[in-house]
C-alpha cells in the first residue's frame, strides 16, 4: 500500500517537473517566434550577422510559433517535439556557419535537451523509448 502511494506521488513529482521544464522552453520559443515576427534593432542585427535576409524573419517567428503549438499539445507535442528539433539544429547550423562563441552554438542544444526532457518526464510513452529498462 505504501509503494503505491508512494510510486503515485514520484509520478505526479515527475510530471510536474516534466511541465515545468516544458513550460520553460515553450515560454523562450514563444518569445523568440514573437520577436522574430516584430522584428526590433536586436533581431535585425542578427539577421544581418548571419547573413539572412530580414524578410524571412516573419516566416521564421510563425514556423516557430507553429512548432511550439504542436509541442503544447498533448496529442501532437511528438512532432512538435520532433519539428522543433529541427529548427533549433538549423540555429545551431547558422551559429557554427558564421563561427559564433561557444554560447550561441551550445544554447540551441541545451533548449533542445530541456525540450526532449520535459517531453519524456510528462509523457510516459516518450519515457519508455529513451529509458534503458524501458519504463
């Protein structure tokens, strides 16, 4: 009786902590779409130090915007899992192209590890692929 109360409450501590690390990565990926598509002097001037044209920054913030939406929900936070992977990969790829600090290249890859942590600690199912005895 103990064990299972006591494997209830390690689950509702890990899916909490799950929550939070997600609601972390949401809220930077909300940010950052949102500035992309307002466009101030800060995001200009990275476009133009990675050599981007500024009228993809809108396309951008709505991709990123989009693929954050799929992560919050429930039944598709996979593939927004997934989709977002990917465009934090092509950040990494732009900072390690204009050989940028350590800083710019390692923050897309620790967004990346909250996002993929957050993800398996809330989902059961994404727990069960990375773990080794398969919980």
């Amino acid at each position: 009786m103990q064990s299972a109360v006591l494997a209830n409450q390690s689950s509702r501590t890990t899916s909490w902590t799950g929550r939070v690390l997600s609601a972390l990565v949401v809220l930077f990926m909300v940010f950052d779409g949102v500035i992309h598509i307002l466009a101030p002097k800060p995001v200009v001037d990275a476009f133009a130090q990675l050599g981007y044209p500024l009228r993809l920054a809108v396309g951008l913030g709505i991709l990123e915007l989009a693929c954050t939406a799929l992560y919050v929900i429930p039944r598709t936070s996979v593939l927004g899992a997934l989709l977002l992977t990917g465009y934090l990969g092509g950040a990494i790829a732009s900072q390690v192209r204009i050989e940028a600090g350590w800083f710019p290249v390692i923050f897309p890859v620790i967004v990346g590890a909250l996002l993929w942590t957050g993800l398996a600690l809330r989902d059961f199912r994404v727990r069960a692929l990375v773990s080794p005895r398969g919980v």
